[in-house]
C-alpha cells in the first residue's frame, strides 16, 4: 500500500518539509488555489518527487473531508503537514479566525481518525501566540476542546472582544496550538502522533508581507533581538518539522516547540515588549 504524505498549504515552510520526508511517498498539495499547488508540485516533481496537486479550502468542511477521503483512498497517510494561513497584517479579524483557528480545528478533527499507526501530524503555528499572558483554564479549554462547528460562536473570538488582525492572529496561534495538545490524545488511540511549532520570521511570502506592512518596525525589532540577528530560512525551521515527523520523535507528541531565533525570550525577559508596545 502507497505511503501519502498530506501537505496542506503550498508555502516555502510546507515545501521544504516534504523534501526531507517526501521520498518514497506520494505527497497530496492542496492549496486553496489550484495554481498555486500545480506550480509548487511542477518544481517538486522536476525534484523526484510523486506529487499530485489538488484544491482545499480549510474553512469548509466538505472541502477537508473531500481532501482526506481522497487521501486515504490512495493509500495509508503517513504523515500530515498543515500549514495553511493568512498574514495579519492581510486580513480581518474573523478572517484569521475563520482560517488559522478554525481551520485548524476541521483539520485535525478530520485527518486523526484516519492516521496510521505510527504516523505523524505537524501543524505550523507562529510565534505570536507565545506573547499572550496566562488564559484562565476555562479559556483554554475552550479553546482546545470546543467542537470545530462551535468553536467560531466562543464569546472570546467576537469582534467586541478582538477588534485588531494582529491580537486575533495571537489568539488563533494559541488557539491552534492548543487544539493541537487536546487533539493528541485522540489522536494517540490510533498509534499517531501530532505537534505543532511556533516559527519566528522566516523567509516567505506571507513574512515578506509583513515586512513590507506597517508593522515592519515592529518586526524589524524583533529581528534585531534575535540572536542570529537576521530572519530564518525555511529550511533552518524545516530541520526541525522533519525531525518531529521521523522516527527519532515517536516519543514527542502532543508539544508546540518555538524556534523564533531567542525573540519570546527578548519579548518577556528583556526590553523588546516594552519597544513594540511603545
């Protein structure tokens, strides 16, 4: 039977994982936009790659539960890469709800029950969920647990409550990393393990974005409180995707791991908190 790997979002993060731990599989692409994924599995393709490109939108949930029908009738999925999102600098408040919380939320709930024994999920969060204060647990269980299909109705998500795309982004971030520890241990009954990471900036097109956005200060800051002083490279935040997907993790799930180059820490123990609020 056919190993699939399932990568959904066609970025340079999600590409550069499927490199390392797509040899030997035949890798799904799905992105919202059909040219988007016929383009990136064009290049991964010319690479030696078995690549079948197709279309997702994570907010439906017909669209995901197609996608993971059409996985799974293909062969065993091994593996599952969810990176899929929008810049918050780009979008509304309900709109990064609707897709980097929500989204996520349908994912996982979808693909667990369909994961081979000792398969592994990666979901890319972002650093900006580790720059919250502490939620109470009632938030965070909410948060982690509420069905998908409930999750957008939770009080804490309505625009009286978050009128900013960047605070909303936080809290989706949080939220989905949350979801990513309570969907583990469901997860964990079919022998499969989920983790997500939280990335600082990295070379992207929705970084470059950002950058280009009029929060660039803010992440010009955050660049120079980094210990390397510059912003990541894919393939620097991939090397740990990879390593939580092989074998040598089968006792890691249910984590968020941020690798953001030491900016959480300037953030909460030295004055970069301080800057950006300024």
């Amino acid at each position: 039977m056919a190993e699939i790997l399932v990568v959904i979002g066609t970025g340079a993060l999600g590409q550069a994982i499927a490199r390392r731990i797509g040899e030997g599989r035949k890798i799904l692409l799905a992105d919202v936009r059909m040219e988007a994924a016929e383009s990136v599995a064009k290049t991964l393709r010319l690479s030696g790659f078995d690549v079948e490109p197709v279309t997702v939108d994570v907010t439906a949930r017909a669209s995901v539960q197609a996608l993971a029908d059409q996985a799974s009738g293909l062969g065993s999925i091994r593996g599952l890469i969810h990176s899929a999102g929008v810049s918050p600098s780009g979008a509304s408040p309900d709109t990064i709800f609707k897709v980097d919380l929500y989204g996520t939320a349908i994912v996982l709930e979808i693909f667990g029950p369909l994961m081979a024994k000792d398969s592994s999920g990666l979901v890319i969060s972002s650093q900006a969920g580790h720059r919250l204060p502490a939620w109470s647990w009632d938030t965070k269980q909410s948060l982690a647990t509420t069905p998908a299909d409930d999750l957008l109705n939770l009080p804490i998500l309505q625009s009286d409550q978050v009128a900013e795309p960047l605070v909303a982004y936080q809290y989706a971030k949080r939220g989905a990393s949350l979801r990513v520890q309570a969907e583990s241990v469901r997860w964990a009954r079919n022998g499969a393990r989920l983790n997500a990471i939280s990335p600082g900036i990295f070379g992207s097109a929705l970084s470059q974005g950002e950058l280009n956005s009029s929060n660039r200060d803010s992440y010009q800051r955050m660049i120079e409180a980094s210990a390397a002083k510059r912003t990541a490279t894919a393939d620097e935040i991939a090397s740990l995707g990879a390593f939580l997907m092989g074998p040598e993790a089968q006792f890691i799930s249910g984590s968020d791991f941020l690798i953001d180059g030491g900016v959480t820490a300037a953030y909460w123990w030295g004055t970069l908190g301080e800057e950006i609020s300024s």
